[in-house]
C-alpha cells in the first residue's frame, strides 16, 4: 500500500481500535464505515451465512441438583420451587423459614401460633377452651410484683387451686367452685404477703392486727374454709411485713420477708432467727425453689437482680440447716427476677424481660442461658407437667400462658416453645400472674392481676346509686366489672359500673343515704378486677391459628409464589388457608371442610412477584359437637423464580486486517485482525460486562462473553486482505 486515507486509521492505530480498545464501556457511533455490531465499543462487520447463523436463546437459569435437604422432595428439577413442612413440634421464634440457615435440626419452627397444640409430631389441633371461674382484685405492686399466686392442691377428694388474690385466698375447685379459705377485710386487715403449703396444711405470713403491726405466720388444714380458726405459728416483734416470699421446701418452710431469709419447721411455734439478711433494707425477695444440694432464693434491689445460693449441711441427728447465702447468678441490669422453679434439671428464671433457662450442676452452681422468650409481659409463675412447663406470661398482650417442650433443647439453653392457653375476649392491658394445674387433673388454672383504676376522693349515695370520684381520669365505663377498697363497708365489693364521666363512676347499691364525704385517697382505691380462669375438660377453642416463617428459598431474589395444598383431616370443623405478605397482610384463599377437602389452590394474591412470603392456617371448631375439631398436618407451597430471563446470543463477524461495508468503503491495516482479537480476549478474561450493539436493528444491552471462537480463513473476496477469519462471539446478558 502506497499511503493511508483517513478510513485507514493512523500509521499505528486504525480508528476502530482508537475508539474500541481504551474502554470496554464504550459506545460505537456509525460514521463513514457502515458496520453491523460492535462490542465494547469495537465495530465488526457481521458474517452470518447459512453456515454461520445469528442464534439468540433463553439462557439456562436453573441447573442440575441432587436432593440433600433435611426434608426430602425440596430440590426442583421439573421448574417448580418447593417447600414444605410436615410437622411444628420445635416451636415458635423463626422470622424466615430458611431450613439450611436454622441452627441444628430444627426445620419443624414457625413463626407465630395462638389457641392450637403444636406438641403432637405431625400434626396441629385446637387446645381446649377456658371458662370464668372468678374474678381477681388486686394490681400489680408499686415494684412490679404480682399478689396473685397459684398452687395446685387437693382436698376431701377435690382436685384444684390454692389461689392467692391480696387479701383472699381461695380454693378453686376444677369444676370452678370456689371455697374460701382466708377472707381479710381490706382498710382493716393487713394482705397476705405469701403463702405456701406442704399438702394438707396452709402456711402464710402477714402483719397482725394488734396495734404493733408486726409479722406474723399463721397455718390451717387445707380442708379448712375462711370460718376456720388459723393457727398463729409465731410473730417477729418489731418486724412489719411489707413484701414476702414463702416457700415449703426439703420437709422446711424458707420464708423471705423484707429484707432477711429465714427458716423454720411445719410445727415451728417460737420466732426463728434469720438465717440472712441483705445489706440493703429495701432489697425484694421474689422466689424460692430447690435443687439437690442447695436452696436458691430471687431477689432485686433496684434494677440489680440475683440469684442466691444456700447449701445445706447437716450436723449429725439433725436436720441440714441453710449456710450463708452465696450469689450464684446475676442478671444484666434493668432485668429483676420475679420467679425461679426448678425442673427436670434445669432451673427456669422468669423475668421482667421475659424466660431464662439454667443449667444446675452437682455443687448447685447455675449456668443461665440467654433470653428464651422475650415477652410483652413479665413472667411471674410457672406450672410443669410431663416435659413441659407453662409460663404466666400473656399472649400477645392477652391473658394466656406459654409452653416449653424442656425435651427438645435447640441449642444454647434454647427450648421449644410456643403460645398455650389464653383467654379469647379481646381484652388487653391485664398481666397473666399466677398458673397451676387443678389438683392432680390436667387441667391449667391461670389467672390475671386487676387493673388500678385510680384513688378516690369523694363518695356519695342517692337513691340506692352510689357515685365515687376519682382524683384523674380513669378510663372505666358502663359494664366494667371494679373492685373498691379502703372507703367503707357501705361501699367497698365488687360491682359493675353502671355510668361514667371523665372523674365519675356509679353503680347500684341499696343502702342508707350518705352525702358527700371525702375520703383519704391514701387508702381508697377501685381496680378494674382481673379473672380466673379454668381450662376445659374437652371444649375444644373456637378457633386458633399457627403462622409459618417467611419461605424465601433461601435467596433474595423475586419469586413467583403460585401453588399452595394443606394436608389434614377435615371431616369435622375446617380450616381456612391464607398467605401472608411482608407487611403482615392476609389474604383467604380457601377453607377446607367436610365437603372440600384438601385440594391444591392457586395463591393469586399478593399480585406480582415478591422477596418471601408467609402462610396461615386457621383452624375452627366443630359447629355442632364442640369437643371435635380439625387436625392440619402440613403443608407444601410451590413459587417460581421472577428474575428476568437472560439471553444467550451467538454471531459470526469478520476480523481481517482489511475489511470493506456494504458501500465498498475500506478500512484497516496490517496487524488490525491479531489486535482486536488480542482486545477481546483481554476483555473475555477479566469476565468484564460489557456494551453490545446490534447496529442494524438498534438494540443495546449490557452483556458478558460467555466465549469467542477465531477461525482463520481465506479472505472471501478483494474486499478483504491480509490476515483474519471469522469470529464467532457467544454473548449472554446481563
């Protein structure tokens, strides 16, 4: 070649190369040259021919798996997503239903449960109903401690309760009698503090009623009723009862009042000496329990709360007595201790935070674990049968209780747990305080604290229509069920509120006229009182749901949930099937019954794609026989990945030195074929995502080489010179 025109390029760089090899992110604009395609910015010219034809397909998005999942079946080859879950029994706490992300084997989580029994393998039925068998009194203490408190008991053949409510104790018996046992006049009598019992006796501490005012244990038959004459077993002069704690424990009663631990025989009659007493006056003992070798007793000062320790030694013909205390537990500040019981093993640490577990070992020595639960309320009690342990904790900010399967450890004192027993009325605001089983039966018996309603400060009767005054507002209104103390025996009981104003209540009460009077609002209070209640014999719940984790399939990416099929026995009752989206929506899609049974349904809503999705089964009672109701025994949901589709696009181009378009217009230069080869090599090598043109039609993506194939060739006219062939380039999107 005698010379170079512009078309040529420069002496060293033709101006393809200039444009095209400095940036792979380069855009190619058409000049004087007319060519087909350009990639990374570089032009070619294409080769397509019958030999050599443009392909574009779907590339492949799914690949080849074998099935090493814990539950078998979830790895798709035929294009449908899978997951499925064939039993719950490991309880409740999972967000995301990501089985190869749950820590050990537990693939049987949920998310969220009320009113079912999740314990049965395999299978979720509705947990019996509860009843009203009394009412409570009495609200929380000014440091959060219940004065309600329940112990199973049994007399003359009856099994129940031994309910604590402030001033009254009560037997509950399991078919909601109730007898009573102490019966203190509120504004004349001091509360019982605590109360215990060995299994035929009563024991309880409060103040006396003589002018010192001090401590004081009395005891009675727990065949006795509130007419029979309890025992004073002894007082504590100078000593008056502000908080207490008892407990009948290793054949002694360990009794914590204010700030000291003492302990003392079943027939003790003389005062004890304390065995231990706090550095702080104003310290809180909460609990008592045991394990082999030692007594553990609760207690909080402030927001610093401890567990401690008392080991038994024993002197030769005696009975072991209690050693110095020893701190064997502390809890991170801010968390007090309201309730430890130990059980199978472990100790169980109910909290202002919620539910704690312990490792007791041989020298008595406690290794709690972290926060189980975390609750809307306190955990003030615990009930045990079989494996299990019941926590007066609330449901969801209802009356109810928790359980824990203590056979199903998931690791780092975790236990299985789920929602039980709760009260389905709607009604928040009530603590869940007390729990135990009626006697010997299987029967929960769990009851709720009342509410402070506010002081009063004045009080009228006009024509059988008493009208109290409240200092503030206080929020009761017609029907309200209260509790009034400490004004005067015209007044104080409990009633039903048959108006209100904003600083009013009234209510119906036949007496003698009494004007307007003030009253101390020191001593004068009402209490929107709380329940007791009592779990069915065989009424099954009304209905009761259990929620899965978020199924994401274990990656972010969108996905098309579409197929849903429940499995269980419908014949009686029926079950509603939802999905769940990321903002906590519902949508029903169908209900399983006698008539429809399980069918395979399609889950149109929430529309469009989405990141995970949950769902919920609802399951409903019998409307005919109310002991019988549905059982659901898993699931299996099927989605579809939503990515967008890449494409796989093949073409042939030609790389020569010299190269001539449409129009017979030429350009190159010796060497031009090796150095845009060289370029896309470098550019497929380093996996870069790269600009494709199609410059025929337009179009433009964002692309990567999947794989370019050199075949060097004669030139195929005089169009074409020097060194080259043709380039078949395998491009997939991006």
């Amino acid at each position: 070649m005698a010379g170079r025109d512009i078309t040529e390029g420069r002496a060293t760089r033709a101006i393809a190369v200039d444009v095209g090899v400095v940036a792979t992110q380069s855009i190619w604009q058409n000049t004087d040259i007319a060519y087909d395609t350009a990639l990374g910015g570089m032009p070619f010219i294409y080769s397509i021919s019958d030999q050599r034809p443009y392909i574009r397909q779907t590339a492949p998005y799914r690949k080849e798996q074998f099935d090493n999942q814990t539950e078998p079946g979830e790895q798709s080859l035929t294009g449908w997503w899978i997951r499925s879950q064939s039993s719950f029994h490991d309880g409740a706490g999972i967000t995301f239903y990501d089985p190869a992300l749950i820590t050990g084997e537990s693939t049987y989580q949920f998310k969220d449960s009320r009113g079912v029994n999740v314990w049965n393998k395999g299978e979720v039925t509705l947990l019996k109903n509860t009843s009203n068998a009394h009412y409570t009194t009495h609200p929380l203490d000014d440091n959060g401690r219940a004065f309600q408190s329940a112990r199973s008991i049994k007399w003359s053949n009856t099994d129940g309760v031994l309910l604590l409510d402030g001033y009254d104790v009560d037997k509950i018996a399991a078919d909601g009698t109730l007898t009573d046992f102490i019966d203190y006049n509120a504004g004349t009598d001091d509360k019982v503090f605590a109360i215990c019992d060995d299994g035929t006796t009563a024991f309880w501490v409060t103040n006396d009623t003589g002018p010192s005012g001090k401590l004081e244990v009395n005891k009675k038959a727990l065949t006795g009723t509130s007419s029979t004459t309890a025992t004073p077993m002894f007082t504590v002069n100078g000593v008056t009862v502000t908080n207490a704690t008892m407990e009948y424990i290793k054949d002694r009663i360990v009794m914590g009042a204010n700030n000291k631990i003492y302990e003392f025989s079943t027939s003790a009659s003389t005062t004890p000496t304390a065995v231990y007493t706090h550095s702080d006056a104003d310290h809180i003992f909460t609990s008592i329990t045991a394990s082999g070798t030692a007594i553990y007793v609760s207690g909080f000062s402030g927001i610093q709360s401890s567990i401690y320790k008392f080991v038994l030694t024993a002197s030769t013909g005696s009975m072991p007595s209690l050693t110095t205390a020893i701190t064997a537990a502390e809890m991170p500040a801010g968390e007090k201790i309201y309730k430890i019981a130990y059980y199978l093993g472990y100790m169980l640490i109910g909290t202002s935070k919620g539910i704690r577990v312990a490792t007791v070992d041989d020298n008595g020595s406690i290794l709690y674990g972290p926060l189980m639960v975390e609750t809307d309320q306190p955990c003030y009690d615990f009930a045990f049968r079989d494996r299990f342990a019941w926590c007066a904790t609330g449901v969801a900010g209802e009356a109810g209780v928790i359980r824990i399967d203590l056979g199903n450890d998931l690791g780092g004192l975790r236990f299985a747990y789920a929602n039980d027993l709760w009260l389905d009325n709607g009604v928040t605001g009530y603590n869940t305080t007390a729990c135990a089983f009626a006697g010997e039966t299987d029967r929960l018996v769990f009851a709720t604290t009342a509410v402070n309603r506010g002081t009063i400060t004045n009080k009228q009767l006009t024509s059988d229509v008493a009208t109290l005054t409240t200092a503030t507002a206080h929020g009761l209104t017609t029907g309200d069920s209260i509790w009034v103390e400490g004004v005067d025996a015209t007044f104080n009981g409990k009633y039903t509120v048959t108006s209100a104003t904003t600083t009013t209540f009234s209510y119906a009460k036949v007496a003698t006229n009494v004007a307007s009077t003030a009253v101390s609002s020191a001593t004068a209070l009402v209490n929107e009182t709380g329940t007791i209640n009592i779990e069915s014999n065989s009424t099954l719940m009304t209905d009761g749901y259990i929620q899965t984790g978020y199924i994401r399939y274990n990656t972010l990416e969108p996905k098309n949930f579409k197929r849903l099929i429940g499995r269980g026995e419908f014949t009686y009752g029926s079950m509603t099937l939802e999905t769940v989206d990321a903002e906590g929506t519902e949508y029903d899609l169908v209900t399983y019954d006698a008539t429809v049974g399980p069918v395979e349904v399609t889950t149109s809503q929430p529309t469009g794609s989405q990141e995970y999705l949950g769902y919920k089964f609802i399951l409903y009672r019998d409307g005919t026989t109310n002991t019988l109701g549905p059982t659901f025994k898993g699931y299996q949901a099927k989605a579809t990945i939503a990515t967008p589709r890449q494409r796989v696009i093949k073409f042939p181009v030609f790389c020569y030195d010299v190269e001539t378009d449409k129009y017979n217009v030429m350009v190159g230069y010796d060497g031009r074929a090796k150095d845009r080869i060289a370029q896309l090599e470098t550019i497929e090598q380093n996996g870069d995502i790269v600009t494709w043109q199609d410059l025929q039609t337009g179009e433009s993506r964002q692309v990567v080489i999947e794989q370019i194939t050199f075949t060097r060739q004669t030139p195929p006219d005089r169009g074409f010179s020097g060194y080259g062939g043709i380039l078949d380039i395998i491009i997939r999107t991006v």
